[in-house]
C-alpha cells in the first residue's frame, strides 16, 4: 500500500507520541479487528518491545550521527513486496544535527516503495524547516505546560497556523495573566524564537519567515503590556502574527 505523504512529523510530550504511534502501528500490523491498545497479541507484543520485524526504532543516546540513521540506507536498499510496509521510526528528531538531516531529505521526500518514516519530537521548533516542509505534522497537544512551558507559547509556535482562535481565547482567560507574567511570557517567546533563528543561521539554513517573526515580535516588545492591559496585548499579538507566505 502507498500513501501519499510517506513522512510524518508527530510533536508533542514524549509519552503522548509514544502511546500515539504504538496504536498507529498496532492498528497497522494487529490482526485482531477490534485492536485494542492494552492488545497483547504476538504482533502487538513485538511493536511494544521495539522488536517488530517491520519496524526500525531508531534512538540515539545524545545528538545523531551520521551512522545512527546508516540501517535506512541498508534496509531501504531492498525492494519491498507490492502487499508489504516497513516503518522507520526515529525517535527525539529534535536532536538531529544538519548532517543527519540533510542526509535523509532525499528518503524523506522519495522513499522507495513501502517505506514510511515517522519522526517523533517535543519541540518542532527545533527542527530544520528543510526537513519540517517535507512532512505532515500531527501535533499532540497533550499537557504542554509540563514540558514546553505556558501552553500559550504553542499559539506562537513557528509552525502555527491559525486554527483555534476560540481555544486561544479560553487559554488567555483561563490563565488571567497578570502584567510581570505576561512580560516574562514574552521573554521566553523571545528568546525561544531567538534560538531557532541562530539555530538557522548555524546550520546555514537561513530562513525568512523566522526572520520576519523575530523583527515582529522584537517590535511588538517594544509597547509591553501595561497595567491591565496583558489581555488585549496578547490578542494582538495573536492577530498581527504575520503568516508564512
Ligand atoms: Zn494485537
């Protein structure tokens, strides 16, 4: 079977994406129709274990290297059958180093026939945009607060597209922020924006858009909430974010 984005980006906390691509894979290879996540057939034992013949888990202890992803090369050296899949599962793609990455654009984007990638990470942001514009990106919001921070950093995220302006809304009543909060929100937009555009321009995959969102946001800092006003700041900002053209 093909499917027509081979690629996926899943972002979200770490045991939200492992629980989410457990039962992707479970409802992809179980044979039990009514596959359950507690299932505990031969099959969905080995995708539990890591241990699936169909599937490469690929986890490197710190940054990857270029030898960490070498068993795509290898396995994706051999043609699949037309009924057959294997998936390649790399997990903390945040960590991935620009030659790793620029290593597996070319898979990324034409994998031979059956192969599938799925990237697993905390922090989009943190991904190079070459590699980001070649995947769908599922986002399991899950509990940001723990692991990303305020959950309404999410709404200012560089991957952001504007879809719930209603939950945006609920998120800045619920929190009530008062103005010293709402300028160190602000602080750590800023410098969370600062880093993926020195991460950029490192890597020398220098991009507009990040470009043009640091100059906003940097002039936007410029007129700080003022007294009881943190509300309306941040509904402004959320309006005036400019969009990726
Ligand atoms: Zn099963």
């Amino acid at each position: 079977m093909q499917t027509l984005i081979p690629a996926h980006i899943i972002v979200g906390p770490e045991t939200i994406v492992y629980a989410h691509v457990e039962q992707f894979l479970q409802k992809k290879f179980c044979r039990d129709a009514t596959t359950q996540p507690t299932c505990f057939c031969t099959q969905c034992r080995k995708i539990k274990a890591r241990q699936h013949h169909a599937i490469v888990w690929i986890c490197p202890e710190k940054a990857y290297t270029v030898e960490d992803v070498d068993i795509i090369f290898e396995r994706t050296a051999l043609a699949l059958n037309e009924n057959e899949e294997c998936f390649f599962i790399l997990d903390k793609t945040q960590t991935l180093t620009s030659a790793t990455a620029n290593r597996l654009l070319k898979v990324l984007e034409e994998p031979p026939r059956g192969y599938q990638f799925i990237l697993l990470t905390n922090n989009i942001d943190a991904l190079l945009p070459t590699i980001v514009s070649r995947c769908m990106i599922t986002s399991l919001a899950g509990n940001q607060e723990t692991e990303q921070g305020n959950p309404l950093l999410a709404y200012f995220s560089l991957e952001h597209n504007f879809r719930d302006p209603f939950a945006f809304e609920q998120e800045l009543k619920k929190q009530h922020l008062s103005d010293t909060q709402s300028l160190e929100l602000l602080h750590q937009l800023i410098s969370t924006i600062m880093t993926r555009y020195k991460k950029t321009h490192q890597e020398q995959q220098f991009e507009h858009y990040t470009k043009e969102i640091l100059d906003f946001v940097l002039v936007q800092a410029k007129t700080p909430p003022q007294s009881g006003s943190s509300e309306l700041f941040w509904k402004n900002l959320y309006l005036s974010w400019p969009q990726r053209k």
